[in-house]
C-alpha cells in the first residue's frame, strides 16, 4: 500500500514499520513498534504485523469485535475465511478488507487501518471507531 498509494507519513515512522510480511501470502504489513505492542495477541495478525496490505490491495488486520461489526455491516470486509472454517488458526476478530477503488475509497481503508492500530495499541476503551459516517 504504502508503495502503491504514496509513503508512511512523517509522525507515524516512529510507531511503526512497513516490511514484508511474514506470512505465506505477499503483501506488506504494518508492524508496531515493540514497546507499543504489549497489548492482546488478538490485536494482531502475525507478531507485531497488525495489518497485512496484499499485492492487489486488500488488507488483512483485526478490530475490536464492536468495530469490526461496523465495518461489516457497512459492506467494507468479510470476515477472514480461516477465521470461520478454521476456528483457532487466526483470531475470530481477523478480517479481509476490500482493495480501494478510488481515492475516496482509499481514505476510508485508511480510517479503519488506524482503527487496527488502535486496537492494536490497546486504545480502545470509549474510543469512537475513527469514523463512522462511511
């Protein structure tokens, strides 16, 4: 993603990595930092990798379950297929999110990836999914 569509900005290279995953499938995943990743394992995917941006633009990551409802109703992921078929290999929190077709789209992609780590981070709490006007 961050090669597709443009570069990590400036105040988040001190919170996290972009590296290959590393995860049989190929994409890029967004680490946090290890200091900042001492949260619930089901926060993340894999590791640190909170979320993983596959070559043709879907993204694989976890919310807190009140999130990812959401995000499912609103049409913008499915839950990952492992995650219901193969209950225990990922955690059940664990979603695809659809690949962006335009810009409009990619900032919402965008707004649930800092939702990811948020959770990730353990800031959830009363914290309000980044938008929920999509």
């Amino acid at each position: 993603m961050m090669r597709k569509y443009g570069y990590l900005p400036p105040s988040l290279r001190w919170l996290l990595a972009v590296r290959q995953t590393r995860l049989s499938v190929t994409g890029d995943a967004l680490v946090l930092e290890e200091a900042l990743a001492k949260r619930k394992p089901e926060a993340f995917v894999r590791e640190r990798e909170f979320a993983i941006v596959r070559e043709e633009g879907s993204v694989h990551l976890t919310l807190d379950p009140r999130w990812g409802q959401k995000v499912l109703q609103k049409g913008w992921a499915v839950i990952h297929p492992l995650a219901r078929y193969m209950a225990g290999a990922i955690p059940p929190q664990s979603l695809i999110l659809y690949a962006p077709r335009n810009e409009k789209e990619l900032k919402t992609i965008w707004k649930i990836i800092q939702a990811a780590y948020c959770f990730a981070c353990g800031r959830v709490g009363d914290l309000v999914l980044p938008d929920t006007a999509w």
